[in-house]
C-alpha cells in the first residue's frame, strides 16, 4: 500500500486528554471546553468556532502547531522508512 499522512487522524490524535494539543486549547479557551470527565466538548468548541471568528482563530492558533508538527513527524517516518528499504534493495 501506499503511505498515506490522515491529517484528519491527527487533528483529533493531538488533542486528546493530556496531550500538549489538550493543554493548549484548554489554555486558550479554560475549562468551560471540558466534559465531566475531563474530555473536550467537541460539540460545545465546534459551535463556539463556527459562530465566533476570534473563538475560531484562537483554536487554530492553539492546535496548527501541534497539527504541523505530528504531520512532519509522520511524514519523516514514512520517508526514513522508504529510504532504508531503498536501501536494503
């Protein structure tokens, strides 16, 4: 198969409980994104960002770096392996 980089995979993978992507929504908008159990209300951040254009600015700001980074980290991974099968060949 072919390699493939799911950026929407990762736009949820980097903000789950605990994570740095968490962490910096939940800097960004407080405690008020959170479930019960400490989860983000995706459907509450959804309609803040769909409505509020400084709520929907504040979310990217707090999950691009995170997004960018996961992707390059993915993409490296899946270059670094190719090359070294390259290589073996």
């Amino acid at each position: 198969g072919i390699p493939i980089v799911d950026c929407d995979q990762i736009a949820f993978d980097v903000v789950r409980q605990d994570s740095w992507g968490y962490r910096r929504v939940v800097e960004a908008f407080g405690t008020q994104v959170l479930q019960e159990n400490g989860d983000l209300d995706r459907a509450k951040i959804r309609n803040m960002i769909i409505k509020d254009k400084p709520s929907r600015l504040r979310m990217n700001k707090a999950t691009h770096l995170p997004i960018a980074i996961e992707m390059a980290q993915q993409l490296f991974a899946q270059w670094y392996r190719q090359e070294l099968e390259y290589l073996r060949t």
